[in-house]
C-alpha cells in the first residue's frame, strides 16, 4: 500500500507539471514594424473664403494579391455569402463629413469600418457597413468580420478589370465637369469594382 500510494503522489505530481507545462496564457500579442497603409480622400474647398468646405476619405491596408485566387474555387470558398474585410490589418475606414449617396444609398455623416460582401451565389458584391462603435465595446478585430454586425449594405458594379493589381488599391475620383459626382473603384488582382456617389456640399 505504501508503494502504491508514492506511485499515485508522483503520478499526480507528473499529469499536474505535464499541464501546467503545456498550458497556453490566455491572452498574447501581436505587433511588429508599421504595415503598409493607404488613403483615398476628396477634399472640397472654398476658394472665396480660402477654407475646407468638406471631405471624404477612406483608408485600408494594401494586402498582396496571391497567384492562388486565380483559382476560382479557392476564391469563392472564403467570398461567397461571407464579408472580406477590404483590406488587411486594421479595419478599412469611411470617415466623411459631408452627406453622400453611394448608389443612390444615403450614408449618414460620420466614421464607419467598411467590408465587403459576397453573395451566396457569387454573383454580387456590397459594401458592408459596420458601427465602429460597436465593434469597439466588442472587441472585435477586422480579421473577425464576419463576427461584426452589418449596419446596412450597399450594392458594387463588377467591371471588367483594366488591369491585374498585385495590392489593393482603391481609389476615390471625382468628375471635373461635376464635382459633387465622385466615382469609388476598388481593384485587387482580377477583381474590379466600382460605385458611383453623389456629395452634398455648399458650393
């Protein structure tokens, strides 16, 4: 009995190091050099009383389009009816504080993270709109966007690509002969987008 009894202590003593030695700390942390980073913007101004008269940005990380979504079939297994989160790293940002339209859509004035989605069936894509102060009481990383909830969303016209971007780019563009007429467009390998919005601004 008395052999025994050592034999269990030492085993207890072996399983209690063994998980204590295998247990992972809850929580850890990422960080590094600064990430590659990008911002498109519209400003407007007054000429006449030589100040800002408004503006439109977005910003995002530029994430390396890979030869493997060429293939169509890896492409649509993590796009189809999922939210991408349209650039990498940290959320893609809309700030604007003018009233805009995109596609005929009204986006109250202010900061929103911004997504995109895919449809089930991959025939269509939106941009998702996400509260930024929700995700902040969550906690929520862009790397879970499909975790946040969606706002409201806004349909995208696929295009016919002009040509292979290897980094996300997207760029905001307004019409010389309309200024309040703004053309959105995101490009990422063979993938092309675009969005017409209409600004509201004092002129």
């Amino acid at each position: 009995m008395r052999y025994l009894a050592i034999g269990l202590i030492l085993l207890l003593c072996f399983t209690a190091f063994g998980q204590t030695a295998e247990k992972k700390p809850a929580v850890v942390a990422f960080s590094g050099p600064p990430d590659e980073r990008s911002s498109t913007r519209v400003l407007y101004w007054n000429q006449e009383k030589d100040a800002a008269a408004g503006e439109l940005a977005i910003d995002y990380g530029r994430p390396v389009w890979q030869k493997g979504y060429e293939d169509a079939a890896r492409f649509d297994a993590f796009t189809k009816g999922k939210v991408w989160r349209m650039g990498n790293n940290f959320w893609t940002v809309f700030d604007s504080n003018l009233p805009v339209k995109i596609s005929g859509k009204d986006v109250p004035v202010g900061c929103w993270y911004v997504g995109l989605h895919r449809s089930e069936d991959g025939a269509t894509w939106s941009l998702a709109f996400i509260d930024p102060a929700k995700v902040r009481a969550a906690r929520t990383d862009a790397f879970e966007v499909n975790n946040a909830t969606v706002a409201f969303k806004i349909p995208v016209t696929i295009e016919s690509a002009d040509q292979m971007m290897d980094k996300l780019t997207i760029v905001l563009t307004s019409k010389k002969e309309n200024i309040k007429e703004v053309t959105l467009k995101i490009n990422w390998g063979k993938l092309q987008l675009s969005a017409p919005i209409q600004v509201t601004v004092q002129m």
